[in-house]
C-alpha cells in the first residue's frame, strides 16, 4: 500500500481503538466507592495521555520540524524522498 493508504489505516485502527476505549470506560464494573474513585482517576489519565501527547507533537519540533505550527492547523506535511548511499 502506498503511505497515504497506510496514513489512513492508521486513523481508522486508531478511530476504534479509542471508540473501544470509550465504550470500555463507560462499562467499568464497580468495585466500591473507594477503589471506583482510584480507577476512574486512572483510566481518566489514559486518556490525558494520548491527547497529551497529540499535544507534544505538535508542540515541539520533533516531528515536523520548523513547520510544526503549520502542519498543526493544516494536518498538512510535505515528505522528502529517502536518501539512500
């Protein structure tokens, strides 16, 4: 598959993967107030983590270099071609 297929697997698996992370958080059992309140403290932190580190990305040169700004409001990058020796 070419890179921007590839591109779009990876937001669908990611789509369902948090539509599972969701529906999972909504079906946690009850294990009493005190450990419910732990657990909810916890799984509320999974999900800080992933928009977290979204956030980071875009943040920071890492990724995308000087354009990160960019890129973060067009969801736009340009690629170079591999340089192989």
């Amino acid at each position: 598959m070419d890179l921007q297929t590839a591109a779009d697997e990876i937001g669908v698996y990611f789509g369902e993967l948090m539509k599972q992370f969701l529906a999972d958080k909504a079906r946690l059992p009850s294990w009493g107030p005190c450990v419910d309140v732990d657990v909810a403290r916890y799984v509320d932190a999974l999900g800080h983590w992933v928009v977290g580190n979204l956030h980071w990305s875009f943040e920071t040169q890492r990724y995308f270099g000087p354009d990160h700004r960019k890129v973060e409001r067009t969801r736009l990058i340009t690629l170079r071609q591999p340089e192989f020796p």
